[in-house]
C-alpha cells in the first residue's frame, strides 16, 4: 500500500490542477457566448421584401402551371364561347351563367361606388347587386351590352374622353391578349384585405383574353382554366364617368 499511496496523490494533485483550465474555458465559452451579439431582426422594409418575393413566385408558379399551357382547341373555341356568354346574359340564365364561373376561383366584379374600386368576389351571380342607388341585379348590364361583334386586336383602344358619345378611339367590340390586365393593380386601392389582395393577384394571372364593348364601357376578362374558359373578371366601371 506504501507503494500505490505516492501515485495516488499525484493523480489527486494532477486532476485538482486540471479543473481550474477547464472551468476557464467554460467561463471564456460563456463570456464569448454571451458577448456575441443576436441576430438583428428584421425591419419592416425587408419583412414586405421578403413577402413580395414570396409572392411574386408564387404567382409566377400559377403563371407557369395554368397561363402558359393552353389547350389549342379552347384557343380556337373562344368565339363560340363568347357568343354563348352574351346569349347567356341576354336571356337571364343565372344557372348557366354560373357554369361559366370557376368554382376555385370565383368571379370578380369591379365597381365604382364611389371615388375608389371595389371587386366583390361571388359564385353564384344572382347574389351580385351592383354599385348604385337601385342596387340593380347583374344581368340589367343586357341595357347597354349589346351587338357584341368581336374583332381581334393585338391591344384595346385607348379612352380619349373626348364625349360620352365616344370615349374610347375606336368604336366596337374588340378581344385581346390579357396582357395588359394581368399588370393591373387597381385591387390594392380597393381596401382589401391583404389575403384577399393575393387571391385577386394570382387570379389575373390566369386571365388570357379580354373583350372591351365601347357601347357599355364594360370589360370582360377570361381565362382558360384546366381546358375551360372561365369568366375571372368583369369589370363595370364607365370611363370619363369622374
């Protein structure tokens, strides 16, 4: 035991003089721990980016999936499509006016109650009273949309203003790509709610064509969806009406 007694107090003595080391590495780990500063969080500008990209790809993904895969035969059908509409509008058939409405997306009509536009989403069309005093059903729009002859233009007259015997620079019933309506951004002067600004967004991405009547003001905007053509948009507003 004489022997062992020696080698046993230098192991004591060596571990004894080990913890101090290591309590100062902890105690350094800790400090530089607690000295590194957190990540900074981010500002309200950076959040809105973050959320406008996360948008914009999204919407991109919809663009890609539903606008850029036309079906051929839906292109070539879209008279006869159209001619179905107005003859829809004319009888009245709110039942087969509503087969015209994509049951994902809904319908979207813009009006102007006042100085600002408003988009009321609906299903089902008979639900639908417009923006004024007599807060007339949909289908009185048959008053002045009517005689809808379709010429194809690769973009719609411009609004001149110049009377309201003429506010567009040419007169008839016109169709174009929807190019133009798929950069419009009046919804997010219509007080919506931020979700429903981002389903309104991603719907005009699926708009292909859109149709411009002079007579009434009115335009009609359409996407083929999954190999139908849908009403997405309607809008109602008159121009030089201000």
């Amino acid at each position: 035991m004489k022997i062992f007694a020696p080698i046993l107090a230098s192991t004591l003595l060596f571990g004894f003089g080990c913890q101090p080391n290591t309590a100062s590495r902890n105690a350094e780990t800790s400090t530089a721990e607690t000295a590194s500063p957190a990540p900074a969080a981010p500002t309200t500008a950076e959040t809105r980016q973050q959320e406008t990209v996360l948008q914009q790809d999204t919407l991109n993904a919809v663009q890609e999936e539903v606008v850029k895969k036309p079906t051929p035969k839906a292109q070539e059908n879209f008279t006869a499509f159209f001619q179905n509409f107005e003859a829809i509008i004319k009888k009245q058939d709110a039942a087969a006016f509503n087969q015209l409405i994509d049951p994902e997306h809904g319908l979207y009509l813009i009006d102007t109650p006042g100085a600002l536009p408003q988009f009321t989403h609906v299903t089902d069309i008979s639900t639908f009273k417009r923006a004024d005093i007599e807060q007339r059903p949909f289908f009185t729009i048959r008053e002045t949309f009517r005689n809808c002859r379709l010429e194809e233009v690769k973009t719609l007259p411009k609004v001149t203003c110049e009377g309201d015997a003429a506010p567009y620079e040419k007169k008839g019933c016109f169709v174009a790509d929807g190019s133009a309506f798929r950069k419009y951004n009046a919804y997010q002067y219509a007080s919506l709610p931020k979700e429903e600004e981002r389903k309104v967004a991603q719907t005009q991405l699926l708009v292909n064509k859109t149709v411009l009547h002079t007579g009434s003001g009115f335009k009609f905007h359409f996407g083929q969806i999954k190999g139908q053509w849908r009403v997405l948009f309607i809008d109602l507003m008159t121009p030089c009406s201000a």
